[in-house]
C-alpha cells in the first residue's frame, strides 16, 4: 500500500480540472517578460469580493507566513502566544531578535485572557482560532478584551473556512486587530504561496509600505484568482472535509479532540506508530504525548481509523 501523507493540514484534494484548465490557458499565453502589476490589483480586488470589504482592507503576500513575518517584524517588540499553537510565530520573532511570551492556553485549550492582558510591554499578540494544533476556536469575549487593550493582535484564521465562525464584524470596532488568512488549506493552493490579511484601512496601508511593488510572481497571482473565481467548486470540497473530520472524530473520539478545522489532535503520541503503517502524521515536538492527524480523503482516512482502531484496542 502506498504510503499517505496526513502531517502538513493540506487539503487532499488537488485543484478542480476546470481550473487546472483555465491556468493551462493562461500560461500558454502568459507575458514571462513582464513585470506583474503593481500590489496586485486585480487579485486584491477579487479578495475584497470574497470578504466583503474594500481592497484598502486587504493586503495580499506571498503564504500567510510572510504576512506574519511582515507583521512581527513591524511589531519591533515583545510578541505574546499562547502554547500549544502554530510555531511560525516564534520562528520569526526570534529571527529578528523579539521575547516570545507564552501565555499557555488553559487545559482546555481557552485562551488565559487575564495572563495575557498583563503583559504590559507587549507590542503584538497573536490569537490562533481554529488554533493549530488543538482544533479549537477561541471564545468571542476572550478576543474582545484582549482587543480593548489596544494592541495589536494578529488573529490567525487560516482553518476559517473549516470553522463556520467568522470574525470579521470585530474590524468595524477594532483598527488593532488583522485577520490572517490563506489559500493554503481550503483552497488547495499550499504549492503557490498566497495569503492574505483583513484589517483597517490605515493598517493595511502602513503594511505596504513595506512591500516591494512586484513581490508575488504572475503565476500564483493567477491560480488565486481562478480558484476564487470558481468558489462553489472549493465550498463542495469544503463541506466533503467537514464531513469527514465529524466521522473520523466520531471513530476515534477516545482519542481525540473535537475540531473545527481540518485536523485533530490525538490525546497520545502516536506518531511512530503511525510511520509504521506508513500514515504519515504530524509529531508535535513542542507538546507531550500529543499528536495531530490531517483529514484526508475517505480513503485515506479509513486506514488512519483502522490503524487507530487497532492502537486503542492494544491501550484500553
Ligand atoms: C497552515 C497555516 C498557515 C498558513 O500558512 P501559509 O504560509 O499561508 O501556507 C497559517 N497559520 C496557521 C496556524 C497554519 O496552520
């Protein structure tokens, strides 16, 4: 049996024919020698009729990685996180030299909103929800107070469309905050490099000052745009994986936790035993006795079932 891949939360499904299609034609007529546009205003445009706002809202880069790079390094300061979460965060804050405060999410994966709002010389935080690695949105209120602190907060929403709870309305109220997204998971891009952030106007502007006009090569710029434009066909995608995350969870609920993305966190490290069987899984270096498992397709997670099914029955 082939070996499967269930480690990186990418989304199983390649990009529709339709769109591979569609990019085919593109490139066979494509300007190689070209300049792309600059900032990107078509795709931009397109983004901003996804979310509902106005382009000045949205800043487009290349993965939601440089974006959060981009972020960290304007922060120029102490960031706060609360572990276990995505570790691209403390990556790129030590990169340039920034404190990393943990401010650890509670046992049941809630934010510590009270630790975190006493980090007086903190110049970002960052709130995950869908949090990465434990499946969990944040709590409304939590993030609110953190925001009526006044600093800037970076809300990582990059499991949003697996999630069914949108954050956005907070922007009308709060210039401090930035949603992060990306078109890595739900809209099979991982392999382009496209994210982007929803924030006020004056931010996002701010932001791009420090963006070179031709960042993003024409390519990427191009599959986003055809992949937004043909959204129903990702939304079908969407609800198959949400589907599928409910059963698997259902299946192995003695040892898991529930999600609203597109994993789940296992209560053991069973990382090596999975390797064994040739399911590829994530190892979470950072967190005890704890693994994660992608959601694949019902293939694939039919064999990562059977293989736990089998695990528990040799623990229990
Ligand atoms: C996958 C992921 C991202 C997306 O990264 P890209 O650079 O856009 O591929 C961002 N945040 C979290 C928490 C993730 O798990």
């Amino acid at each position: 049996m082939d070996d499967i891949y269930l480690d990186k939360n990418e989304n199983p499904f390649n990009v529709p024919e339709k769109v591979r299609k569609e990019f085919i034609n593109y490139v066979k007529t494509a300007n190689f020698n070209r300049y792309p546009e600059k900032w990107l205003p078509s795709l931009t445009k397109k983004l901003a009729g996804l979310t509902g706002f106005d382009i000045d809202n949205i800043i487009v880069t290349n993965g939601s990685d440089e974006l959060l790079d981009m972020l960290i390094k304007h922060a120029a300061g102490d960031m706060v996180i609360s572990s276990p979460t995505f570790e691209m965060y403390s990556f790129y804050a030590r990169n340039y030299g920034y404190n990393v405060i943990d401010v650890p999410l509670r046992s049941d994966f809630s934010l510590d909103v009270d630790g975190i709002l006493k980090q007086k010389d903190a110049k970002l935080v960052v709130i995950c929800s869908p949090n990465n690695p434990s499946g969990n949105l944040m709590d409304r209120e939590s993030i609110k107070k953190v925001l009526d602190s006044g600093v800037t907060t970076i809300l990582d929403n990059a499991y949003y469309e697996f999630s069914g709870e949108d954050y956005t309305d907070l922007l009308a109220k709060y210039k401090n905050l930035i949603i992060l997204r990306t078109l890595s998971k739900a809209f099979s891009l991982a392999g382009m490099r496209i994210g982007y952030g929803i924030a006020d106007s004056g931010f996002i502007s701010e932001l791009k000052k420090l963006q070179a006009p031709f960042y993003m090569n024409i390519l990427s710029a191009r599959m986003a745009e055809i992949m937004i434009d043909n959204y129903d066909l990702i939304g079908e995608k969407i609800r198959y994986i949400i589907n599928e995350r409910e059963r698997v969870y259902s299946e192995i609920k003695d040892i898991a936790y529930p999600s609203s993305a597109n994993f789940l966190l296992i209560k053991k490290d069973i990382y090596d035993y999975m390797e064994e069987k040739g399911i590829h899984i994530r190892k979470l270096p950072l967190v005890k006795d704890r693994s994660r498992l992608t959601i694949g397709t019902k293939e694939e997670n039919d064999r990562a079932i059977e293989a736990i099914h089998e695990y528990i029955e040799k623990i229990f």
